[in-house]
C-alpha cells in the first residue's frame, strides 16, 4: 500500500510554480474577496496568501462586512474583472448573506476565475477547451493521480458525489480523451442503490459525499485507488480543540487493502491552494496572450 | 416489449407547443444559418422549417456560400444576435470550409441558442440552472422516456459515446437531482475495457456511439429499456437509394429482451426537431424576461 502524500506533491508543484513565476516578466496577481468572518474562511485565506506570497505570487485581500448585498459585491468583481492588474479573482465562500452564490462566480470574468465556478469554464471543462479553469480541487485530484503514477486510461473509476465543485468536473475530467482521462467514470449519489455493488468494481474511488466513514472495507476491492476528498469534523475529547478531521472513507480498514491512497488530512486537501497557484499563473498568461 | 414510437411522440410535443405558441402575443422566430450546399443540411433545415411551419413558430433561412469564412459567418452572427425580432438561432453543421466549429457555437448569444451548443448552456447544464439550453437530442432522449412511463431515479445507466453533442449532455441530464434524474451513469467509450460487462448490468443504455450493430444481444440484460441514438447509413442494393439507415443497436436482436427500445429511424430523430421547437418558445419567453 502506497500512501498518496498530498503535502509532498502539493511542494513538488509549488516548487514549480515558483520557478515558473520567477521566469515571468512581472507577477502575477490574485485578489481574494472575504465577505464576512466566518472563521474557516479567515484560515483558508489567510493560507492561500502566505502560498502565494511563497511562490512570488502578489496576493491581494478585499473585505467586505457580514451584510454586504448582491449589488455591493457585484460591483466589486466588476471593478475587479475590469482592472488589469489583477490577473485571478477569487471569492472565498461562504460569502455572507449572499444566498445566490452562483450569480457570483458567474459575474468573475471566464479569463480571471482561478476558482473555475464560472459557467463559462465549467461549460468549457465539457468541451475539453485548455483554456478552460479547472476547479482547484479536481484539477488536484488529477494531479495527485498523475504524480503517483496511477494510470487512468481503461480503469473503471467510481465517484462518489455529484457536486458542481468536485464530483461532476472530476468526473468530466477522467473521462475526457487525455493522458490522465480515457476512463470509464460511474458517478453515484444519495439515489445510488447500491453504493458498494459500484465501489467494488472500480480501480479508483473518488470519495467526495461530505459523510464520515461513508466507504468501508467491504466497499472497495483489492488493489484500488482511493482518493478521499471528504474533510469531517467529529467529535474528539482527547483533542484539545475537541474534534478531529476525518474524510468519507474508513482509512484505517480501507487502507490495507489499496494500492494507493489518500489520508485525511494531507491528501487532497493541500493540493487544492497549489493548483490555485497554478492557475493564477495561467491567469497571468491568458491576460499576455 | 414495448416499441418507443419516437414519430407519435414528437407529434405530442409538436401539438403542445402548436398550443402554447397560439396562446403567445406574437410569433417566436427561428433563423437558420446554412453554409453550402451539403444535402443532407439542405434537408435537415427544410425538414425543421416545415415543422416550424407546422407549429406556427416563424422561420428565416440565412444561406451563406460554401468558401464562407470564419469572419464572414461570425459577423452574421453578431447581427442575427443584435436582432430582437430573432429569438433563436441555430447554425447548421457542417458549416462549409470552417475548421473551428466550436468557436462558432460560442458566438450564438447563450439565451438564443436553441441548439444548446454555446459553452454557457453547457456549463448551465451542469449547473442545473433551469435557463440552459440543452442540446435538443439529448432533451429528446429525456423526453422520450418520461413519455413512455420509465422510470430513472435509482436505475443504472450505461451512456455508451462521450461526446460534446449526446453522450455527455444526456449523462449530465440523467445524473442530475431531477424527476428523470437521480440515475447512477456510466458513461463508456472507445477506451472502456469490456463494454459488455457496463451494459449488461445497465437498467437503461443509451447507445450513441456512431458505429452500427455495436450493442448486441450479449450486452443487454433482460427488461432493459435501450435508446439507440446512431443513425448510420449501411449499404442495401434492395433499396432504390442503396442504402438503409441502421442504429447503434442490432435491434431484431435485442428488441426481444427489452421492456422498451426506440427503432431507427422513428425513435430518437423524430424528438431533435420537436425539441427545437420547445427551445424556441423557451428562447421567445426568456426575451420577454
């Protein structure tokens, strides 16, 4: 059993995105937009800066308050769409009060949206276009994948999730006519009638349902993939801040069984702010061409 | 087994949107853009003005020459798209000597393009925003199943072709949280290891692969509902044209087997113009908007 080691890969690729941006004329730009404190929010930011100013990235921070409105932050993200200086826009949700936040992410500029929400990019991902944004976390889990030598082509894949954010781009990715894609995806969900019957055929398993321990031994067969994308409180006494991180699949049990697999935390996780970096300086390119 | 008559069908939906047309204040309007003169778009754009007709839904025929180019056809867009008396428009492929088609799709002004073809309906799509434009024979696929009583919710799916136009838009349709969504799909395709082994244990296969007889008898399971989407033309010397038009689907074969199957021609063609039709209401009643 191979452990996948996302905090290793993720530096591999920062490196590179390092070096990458150093090459570059000027720097390149991200500005993020935090409505709110939501605490999780404050910490992902916050990290997401301190990578790009690693890499020589220019990062920016727009706050806005709690009860910002619809119209306030529209108007943001066109000033920002329209200043170029500012190659990557990224809205950090939850984004307040907002409650639509697909009008949002569909307002950031296609050629700035390093988030990949945008309809434009999501629709371009379909049309395997490669100027489309790749959401950062399934463009993360390709990447992973590809770095740990996990071949695609021909292999039943199962993905667990139908999100917009990483069950359907992931599914769309590995199914696409690339190195990395070529695969026969079956995407399940809630409505699955029986989960493990489709998680026991597959040579990879994409976890992403948002439920602790969702994948257990009896689910997945010998010699599998497992990339585990879920990211779980549960409560902890022996913790001091009470709680510990786990993902949707039983590590401990499932683990023996895999060829390769992601933990939780350190697996999926860190690769999500190296492929941001990754595509801000696509970002910076697109806005040269 | 139960025959999918796609003809009877499509006229339900033609008669319906005859009545929603009549209740409407003016006319919608369809223009069509066809470059050259390839025959079987002669007959296609005449087919879809002549049911047009029928529904009382107006229609325009824009011709443009064979060596049109990518500039000339774009312009035309721009103006069709400028256009408030055009609710819809639909460029006809192949589009003469033009290499980039997608590019062309693109430039349709997302809430006039009835073919469901422009990056932002797509990208709708996935975002289940019930303003997209889907493409009319994977709506056609949707159509034809509600109308025969099958049910998708829960069943396993097999989409057999992964392409921009059917396979992927009609897995999106069918994975979504929908009343003819909810199924768990796989979508197979060139790469797939053993073909047979996904469709046998599919509920519903949706055959669009573009090769005839390629799902055989072997590869269904008893009571399966089958959608055969090809329409290849295979040679036949009995027939005055030389020719006659196959599925994907070795149908005398497998029609036995099925609790329902559409036949070609008659099942899925039928449904493209009828869902054109719809889109072009849609289109007329997103302009008032």
């Amino acid at each position: 059993m191979e452990l996948i080691d996302g905090n290793a890969i993720a530096k591999q690729v920062l490196a590179e995105v390092a070096e990458e941006v150093a090459a570059l004329e000027s720097k390149p730009c991200v500005t993020f937009v935090r409505v709110g404190e939501d605490p999780a929010s404050v910490s992902y930011v916050k990290k997401k800066q301190r990578t790009a100013e690693e890499v020589g990235i220019e990062s920016r921070l727009k706050l806005m308050p709690e009860d910002t409105t619809r119209e306030e932050l529209l108007a943001v993200i066109d000033e920002l769409n329209a200043d170029p200086g500012v190659h990557g826009i990224l809205v950090q949700s939850p984004i307040g009060q907002i409650k639509d936040e697909k009008e949002i992410f569909n307002r950031v500029d296609p050629l700035k949206d390093v988030d990949g929400f945008n309809v434009a990019n999501i629709g371009k991902l379909c049309q395997e276009d490669p100027t489309a944004f790749v959401a950062c976390t399934p463009a993360g889990i390709i990447e992973l994948l590809a770095r740990s030598g996990v071949q695609t082509s021909g292999k039943q894949v199962a993905v667990v999730g139908r999100s917009l954010i990483v069950g359907k781009p992931v599914s769309l990715l590995l199914m696409m006519k690339t190195k990395m894609g070529d695969a026969t995806v079956t995407v399940c969900h809630s409505r699955t009638q029986d989960l493990g019957e489709v998680t026991r055929r597959a040579d990879i398993v994409v976890a992403a349902i948002g439920r602790p321990h969702t994948i257990t031994a009896d689910m997945v067969k010998d010699g599998a993939v497992v990339i585990d994308v879920g990211i779980n409180r549960v409560d902890d006494a022996s913790r001091k801040r009470g709680y510990r991180l786990v993902g949707d699949v039983d590590f401990d049990a499932v683990a023996p069984k895999c060829s390769h697999i992601t933990p939780v935390p350190g697996g999926v996780g860190p690769m999500t702010v190296a492929m941001l970096m990754k595509n801000t300086v696509k970002a910076y390119q697109l806005s040269k061409v």
